[in-house]
C-alpha cells in the first residue's frame, strides 16, 4: 500500500480453457477484501485494450471497477488503459 492508502492490482487473464469458471472472481473477491482489511482506500490496475483482455475487463467492471486516468508512474498509450476501485 501506498502512503496515499492505494494499491495496485496487476491485472489477471486466464487460460482461454477456464475463462468464466469462478477463478478470477474469487481471487478478485479476496483481494479486495485483503486491501480493505489493511485499510486500502482505493484500488488501482492498468491493462490492455482488444478482445484478449474484454473477459477480464468485463469481470473488473462487474466488481465496480471504473475506468480512469495514469496512476503511479504508467504513461496512457492508445493501448493500455486504467480501472480503480475505491473500497474506504
């Protein structure tokens, strides 16, 4: 964590095969509560644009992530993009 109480999560794809099985949820789910359990106001990913990264995205965006701007020291590209979560 941050002196600022962020934290990043670095972003997760699962192996095509056991995409929507409850795996990426679960491990979202815990991480969340871990970084609100150690006082992490907010949650912060940076990743990928295209169809590879749509089911991840999709599951980031269904826990509440939103899109955002640069955070720690990322650069915005056409490319990458960012997602935070504020959990105080």
């Amino acid at each position: 964590m941050a002196a600022d109480g962020t934290a990043e999560v670095k972003s997760m794809r699962p192996h095509p095969d056991f995409l929507r099985m409850g795996a990426g949820a679960a491990l979202l789910e815990t991480i969340i509560a871990t970084a609100s359990a150690r006082g992490v106001r907010r949650l912060s990913l940076e990743t990928g644009s295209g169809t590879a990264f749509e089911p991840a995205l999709e599951l980031y965006r269904r826990r509440g992530f939103v899109n955002g701007g640069p955070f720690g020291s990322y650069r915005q590209s056409d490319f990458n993009q960012f997602l935070h979560l504020d959990i105080s």
